[in-house]
C-alpha cells in the first residue's frame, strides 16, 4: 500500500472522502458504492478498517 503522501496531487495534499459522502457526490446507494469498491472500478485506501476513497479517483470514475 502507497502512503498517504505518495497519493497527494500538485498541492501537496489529496481529500480522501468517506463512503457516504461518495454516496452523495455519485447518488448511489450504501451496496452500490461498496460494489464500485469491491470490483476496483472505484480506487479506494484503506486505512485501519476504514476505506477512504482519493478526490481524484471521482474525478477518473466519472470521465470512464
């Protein structure tokens, strides 16, 4: 796993997003936000047991 800085983007620093606020930026629901996560369509981090989920990795789903 790549740390946290090697995630960051020109700034200098990368908005990792919970799932529910995916849920709310894609519309989707709690099954279909995990299903992106668990088939890899949406990149994600995990942190402990949290999964986080890169800004950056909204912006190359939604352009896919």
């Amino acid at each position: 796993m790549a740390p946290i800085d090697d995630l960051a983007g020109p700034g200098g620093t990368q908005e990792l997003l919970t799932v529910p606020q995916v849920m709310a930026r894609l519309q989707l629901g709690r099954s279909a936000a995990y299903d992106l996560l668990r088939t890899r369509q949406l990149a994600s981090i995990t942190l402990g047991r949290a999964r986080r989920i890169p800004s950056h990795a909204l912006i190359d789903f939604k352009v896919a």
